[in-house]
C-alpha cells in the first residue's frame, strides 16, 4: 500500500494530547505521514489527506468543524477515532471550564455509531478479538493495563471487532468497532489512556491496521 497521509488531532484539556501525540503516531507505522495538531479549524480543509486521527475529549466543533469532518470521510476519507474521542458529552466552555452535555453531540454521534458512558479506574483487563477483519489481523486476545470505557454502540450497524473481559464490569463493552460510512471508512478503539496501552503491540497493531483499513474506502 502507498504511503498514507494522516491528520492527528488532539487537545490538552484532560488527555494530554502534547504526551501521547508521539506514542499515537509511531502506532501508525513509519509509511504514514502525521502532520499533528490541536487546531480544530484544519477539519474545514481536509483536502489532499487520507486519514484524520482523532484523539479529542473536548467535543466542542464548531459547525463547520464537524461539516469539514463528515464532508470528508462520507466523500472517501478515513476516521479513526482513538480512547477519547469516543466522549461525545463533555466539552470546554469559552471561559475554560470543563462541562458536560446530556446528550452526544448528534453529528459526531452519527458518525461514530457509538459513544462513552463512563469508566471505573484503570486496571488491567482482557481483550478478545471477536470478529476476523483487517484491522484485527495479526492480534490474538490480549491483557492490557488501560483505563476501561463502558461504551454505548450501535451494534447493528456496526462491525464489533474486540470485546473488554473486564473482572469488575458484567457486561463485554465493544473495545473496537468499524463501519462504512457512504464512501468513506470509520474505525473506533478505546484503548489508548495510559502509556502502557499505547506502547502494548497489540494496540498498536491494531491502530496500524486500522489507519490502513479506514484509508482504503
């Protein structure tokens, strides 16, 4: 596969864009090209990119943000959004402060087919490959040390592709997921809060995989 273009976006409001930036893009893999940033304004001009990389708490797009967004990825583009940006409810106010919506922000929402509820604190817990798919090639279940989401998802319409075994949580939250979306390919994987998921070959076996997947519509 030719060499791929990735915007990596991210913000410093609770994950700590600036720390995990270099960790996210060595995941990708040395043929992906990252141009990182936390300037929400470069989801207007997606022109030229193969990938965007969202790495977001702050789900606070402006209108033209999450047209950009959208626009590209049901015209062809990748998504492939990363532990936080999985957190369609809390945003940052003009004043700094740190808040929370009832309800995900509907385009985002759509997009993504799912959303985070909330999560106990990190521990270690299982992954278990549920599905065979390119983005899950390569990865056998595994245990990672990570901060655990309890996810809602859109499960008839998505592919699930690995599920948490948590010791704690009942229920076997989706971890990661991928979808068509009109022209364009999303993936989501929750993993990725702590340093030790993101340095786990696993994890990043399966954020290299699906940076590819997502590019290939």
């Amino acid at each position: 596969m030719a060499a791929l273009d990735a915007l990596l976006l991210g913000e410093n409001s609770i994950h700590l864009f600036d720390e995990k930036a270099p960790a996210l893009e060595a995941a990708l893999g040395d043929d992906v090209t990252v141009e990182t940033t936390t300037d929400f304004d470069r989801l207007t001009d997606l022109n030229g990119g193969d990938v965007v990389v969202d790495y977001v708490t702050d789900s606070s797009f402006t209108d033209a943000q999450l047209s950009g967004l959208r626009s590209f990825v049901a015209g062809g583009g990748g998504y492939l959004a990363v532990h936080c940006a999985g957190d369609l409810t809390n945003y940052i106010d003009d004043d700094g402060t740190f808040r929370s919506r009832e309800t995900p922000v509907p385009p985002l929402r759509d997009l993504l087919k799912g959303h985070f509820l909330t999560h106990p604190e990190p521990s270690t817990f299982g992954v278990n490959v549920v599905s065979e798919h390119p983005i899950t090639e390569g990865v056998s279940d595994f245990e990672v040390y990570d901060e655990p989401y309890q996810v809602d998802c859109d499960e008839a319409d998505v592919d699930v592709l690995a599920r948490m075994d948590h010791p704690s949580l009942e229920t076997a939250y989706p971890v990661v997921w991928a979808h068509e979306y009109d022209d364009g390919r999303v993936c989501y994987n929750s993993l990725g809060h702590t340093d030790e998921a993101l340095a786990h070959e696993s994890t990043r076996r399966l954020l290299a995989n699906a940076v590819r997947w997502v590019a290939t519509a």
